[in-house]
C-alpha cells in the first residue's frame, strides 16, 4: 500500500470514512479515478483496505497530508462528521497546497461561510441536500428521475461529463455544428462553461475555445471517446 500510495499524483484525499466518505469513494472507483482515505478510527479504516488505498491517521496534521503527497493531489474532500475538525483540514490543506481542490462537509449551517473563508472551494451540507432532494421528488419527480439516470447510471447507459477543451485539441475554433459531436457520436452540448460563465443550451453556429469544459450527455463509451479526442488534435 505504501508503494501505490507513493506512486499517486492528481489524486484525490477522502478525509474521514463516514457515509460521505465512503459515498465519494465508491463514485471515484467507479470512475475510476486515484484517491485515498485518510480514516482515524482504526475499526473504520480496516473495512475499506482491501478495497481502497486507505491510511489510519488525523488528516489535521500536516504530516499525515503529506504522506498521502497533498503537494501532488488534485482535489480533498473533508469529511468528517464534525465542522470544527473539517475546519482545521481545510485551513492545512490549504498551507500545503494553495493550487488544491477542495471540498468540505458541513453541519450546521453557519459552518459553510467559516469553511469557504479557511479555504474550501464549494461546501456540501448532507442535510440540506436531502431535504431539496425529498421536496423535488414530491414535486418535479420525472425530472429527478431523468438526473438520476444520467447522474448515477441506473436504468439508462446514459451519462452527463465535462469535457475540457485543450489548445491543441482539433475542436478549438470550431462551431458544435461544424465539430459534428452529435453528428458523429450522438451526444449532446447542454452547455459550454468558460471562465465568464455558464452558456446553457449552445447554438449550433456558438465556438468552442480552448479552455472551454463541454457539458455533455450521452453513452458513457461515446464520452470517453469524445474526451480524448478533446485533448488531442
């Protein structure tokens, strides 16, 4: 374990191995995408080993950050069950790696504004959430059945991804129809995000620019294709 952990970069760090933990976990490795845990209740850490790289330790000390190579990593989730201790990571995350991702749980509702000053990019409160998610089931339930099905794969092969746009790619500078992504593919631009926004449902005559992230629906095969040739040109 220590030699695969040692061989990670653009990873991502799970701090705490709760339910939103393990929920973040279980969508990463079917992704897949690199991740470890880091899960101080010694009990709670065993379960997961020998499925996922996990290590035993306070993701609040510096030391334990860095063994899990926080200078390398590309996003940390902290999520543990208390804001006070998803503070503290936020605020050593952040000294260690000013260019990292991050993500925490929150509570209460006065934590989210005390975690977005520490340095969290976004904040997630499991109870709000859930809440949202019980008033649209009641009243839009087709549409959140349609965003369950692209969103967590369940009767549909149908999936929603970003698809980032790089210099060199051979879509830069084309229009969406002229890059024939429907035509060819049969996926669909919901939108295109750039750094001035988000530009919901594109033309066929508006241009992709580098740096431009896709928003795209589709099979899940079809995307995988579409994101490599979007990096390439």
């Amino acid at each position: 374990m220590e030699r695969e952990i040692g061989r990670l970069t653009d990873h991502y760090i799970l701090c705490g191995a709760g339910r939103v933990g393990r929920s973040a976990a279980r969508e990463l490795a079917r992704r897949p995408a690199p991740f470890v845990i880091i899960e101080q209740n010694e009990a709670k850490a065993a379960r997961y080993t020998a499925d996922w790289l996990t290590v035993i330790g306070d993701a609040t000390q510096e030391h334990r950050l860095r063994d899990v190579h926080i200078e390398r990593a590309r996003g940390l989730v902290a999520a543990t069950t208390t804001d006070a201790t998803n503070l503290y990571i936020v605020l050593t995350a952040r000294g260690l790696n000013p260019r990292l991702k991050v993500i925490a749980r929150a509570s209460e509702d006065d934590a989210e504004k005390h975690l977005l000053t520490a340095g969290a990019d976004s904040v997630v409160s499991p109870y709000h959430f859930a809440g949202q998610r019980i008033a649209q089931s009641f009243l839009r339930p087709h549409v959140v059945s349609f965003l369950d099905t692209a969103t967590t794969h369940v009767g549909m092969d149908l999936e929603i991804d970003e698809i980032c746009i790089t210099p060199d790619s051979a879509f830069a500078g084309n229009t969406i129809e002229n890059s024939r992504i429907r035509q060819d593919r049969g996926l669909i631009i919901l939108a295109i995000k750039r750094e001035q926004g988000m530009r919901f449902n594109p033309t066929p005559e508006d241009r992709i620019q580098p740096g431009d992230c896709l928003i795209a629906m589709g099979e899940p095969g079809q995307l995988r294709q579409l994101e490599q040739m979007a990096s390439h040109a």
